[in-house]
C-alpha cells in the first residue's frame, strides 16, 4: 500500500518559514527544508522553482501574518492611536521573524507577478486606509514613507552593539520607537512648514 502524501505549496513556505524563524536564514537551504518534510530535495521544486521564490514566499507568509495582527489590534481604533498600534505590531512580528530583512533584501528580484508583491500591497493598503481614515493625517503622511520609516527604526533597532549604538532595555528601545513613530505622525509646526 502507497503512502499517499498531503504535502502542499502553503506546508512548504511554512516549514521553510519555521526553519528561518529558529535557526536563522542561512540555515534555510533547500537540503535543510527538504529533511525537515522528510522528502528528497528535488520533490520540493515541485513546489517552488528555486531558493529565491523560497524566501519570496517566506516573505509573502509573515507580511500576511503582520497584516492579520494589524488588522486584529486596530479594530476600534483610528487615526495616531491606530498607527501606534499598527507600529508596535511590525515592531513585534520583526523582532520574532529577525531574518526579515534579509528577506526584504532578497525580494526586490521577485518578479512583480509574485504573490509577495501582492501581499506587500495589501500591507501597505491596511496602512493607508488608516490615515486616509483621518483628515489632518491624510493632508501630512504618506503610507510609504510611513512604513519604510518604521522598517528603518526596525533595522537600526536590530544592529549590534556599537560606540554609537548602546544596549537599552526592551522597555527603553519600545519607548524610543514609540517616540521616533508618534514624531514621525505628528510633525511639529516647523517640520511641517519646511516641506
């Protein structure tokens, strides 16, 4: 009797995805992926067509995931609160997904076809319905530059240990990130008058 396999393309991205979250990105290589499934590797290009489109769906995995999360925390909320909210979500899912921007990096040659454009857009939509919901931040942010500012807070966040670059508690980091966000929201009068 034939074992009959119910492995998919979504238990792939989500082995593949398990592996990066706790053994790092350079640990995801198709040989590891195809133990963890206990397959041979070349059934996973069954699935995906090389590491490349791997990782692309890796990044179309947690960016859907940290949508669901905004979209979960923000309900009942608007305008600079919203934001907050929607800003502390990224914050949490990066800082469990640490191999994100690597990820990131790697997407940009996904062709625009791939569904990880696709759910980045999404992304960015859930964002913008959020501040074109609210008339003063409509008129001064733009969605963008909103989310590149809070991946940016994310990555210097991330880097280690420097002469420019001190250790801080968690509490101390979320407070700073907080601070950095809510600034960028809420401009003052003369960044305002300076674009």
């Amino acid at each position: 009797m034939t074992i009959s396999r119910t492995l998919n393309r979504e238990k792939v991205v989500k082995a593949a995805t398990e592996i990066a979250h706790n053994q790092g990105l350079p640990a995801l290589t198709m040989s590891s992926l195809a133990r963890k499934l206990n397959i041979r590797t070349q059934s996973l290009y069954h699935y995906v067509s090389n590491w490349e489109e791997l990782i692309a769906l890796v990044g179309a995995y947690v960016l859907k995931t940290m949508r669901h999360h905004i979209v979960e925390k923000v309900v009942g909320l608007s305008g600079k609160q919203a934001l907050v909210v929607a800003s502390e979500c990224v914050r949490l899912d990066i800082k469990q997904e640490t191999f994100m921007s690597n990820v990131f990096y790697i997407i940009q040659k996904a062709p625009k076809e791939h569904e990880v454009h696709d759910e980045l857009d999404k992304f960015m939509l859930v964002i913008q319905r959020i501040i074109d919901a609210d008339p003063q931040l409509k008129d001064t942010l733009d969605a963008e530059m909103f989310v590149g500012s809070v991946f940016g807070l994310l990555i210097v966040e991330s880097l280690p240990e420097s002469n420019f670059i001190e250790r801080r508690s968690e509490e101390e980091r979320r407070s700073l990130f907080h601070k950095m966000v809510l600034r960028f929201i809420s401009p003052s009068p003369e960044e305002l008058n300076a674009k």
